[in-house]
C-alpha cells in the first residue's frame, strides 16, 4: 500500500511539473548605459536577467505595444529613469522558457526580440494580495517573433515574422548575442 501511494505521489508531482506555466525572461541593453537592466532571476542560464510574470503584445495599423510585469528589482528604476529622460532601450529580448518534461531543459518556445523601443508607461503597483508588480510599457520601431517548433524534444524548424514600423516593411531577425 505504501509503495502505491509513493507511485501516485510521485506520478502527481510529475503530472503538476508538466503543467505549469511557462517562465518568461527579459533581457534589456538601455541607452542611457551600457549596462544590462539587472533584475532578479536566480533561473539557471538567465541569471540576473528580469523574471517577467507577464508579458502581452497588443497590435494596430503596423505598430505593437509589449507590455511587461514584473517583481520590482533595480530593472524597475532603470525602466524609470529611461521613460522620465525620452531615452530608448536600444535593443531587447524577452524569450519563454518551456517547462514542459518532455523538452531539453531551457528550451525556448518563444524569443520576441525587439530594437529602439520608446517607454510609455513605468508604473509599481500593489496587487489585492499585497505583493508589489513593475508594469512596463514599450512600443518598439522593429519588433520580430521567432518561434521554435520543436518535434519529439528536437528543434527541426524556426519560424519568425515582424515588422518595422519606420519603413513599414516587414523584419525578421536573428537576435545577437548582447
């Protein structure tokens, strides 16, 4: 009885682990230096980068506004002093991580990368259940989506589409190292 009851458990534990929710990590390179937005995250591999709880994309007539949530970190005042000084972020990227069991471990589903995004909105909030959310609002001039479409826990393919809302055209990208 005690052995059925360890195997459900740990059947349950691996059950729950392979619905949760994706993780969501930002990466930001500032104008106003040229150092990194820091934030919190201890997440293997996204070390110091901003553990992002929410993060939406909202589009109209060529433009996308991506709007971020996150625990409030250094990354929340620099997002601050950028929006009050007009500075751009120069380039940014925010990539989901999976959490799915049945993938390589960090493998990323979706990596939006965008450049010379304008702050429109910094805000700290506090939630109903007394915990404090940063809410940023960037509207970016070139945003790209690439999405990894893994296959039995390989990465056969990569698709992408964007676009650049100086020029109008489309843009894709892959996104540099920074």
């Amino acid at each position: 009885m005690k052995k059925l009851l360890s195997i459900s458990a740990l059947l349950l534990l691996i059950s729950i682990t392979g619905f949760s929710q994706d993780k969501n990590f930002g990466k930001f390179l500032g104008s106003q230096s040229p150092t990194k937005f820091i934030g919190t995250s201890m997440y293997r591999g996204y070390e110091k980068q901003i553990d992002i709880v929410e993060v939406t994309t909202a589009g109209q007539n060529q433009t996308t506004t991506v709007t971020i949530k996150f625990d409030p970190c250094q990354a929340s005042a620099d997002f601050l002093a950028n929006q009050q000084s007009g500075g751009l972020i120069k380039n940014g990227e925010i990539a989901t991580i999976s959490r799915d069991p049945n993938l390589p471990p960090n493998a990323v589903k979706v990596r939006m990368y965008f450049e010379d995004a304008t702050i429109i909105s910094c805000t700290s909030t506090q939630a109903c259940n007394g915990a404090m959310a940063t809410t940023v609002q960037l509207k970016p001039a070139r945003i790209c989506w690439i999405y990894n479409n893994y296959n039995g826990g390989r990465l056969p393919t990569t698709t992408s589409n964007g676009f650049d809302t100086n020029s109008g055209k489309p843009w894709t990208v892959t996104p540099p190292n920074f």
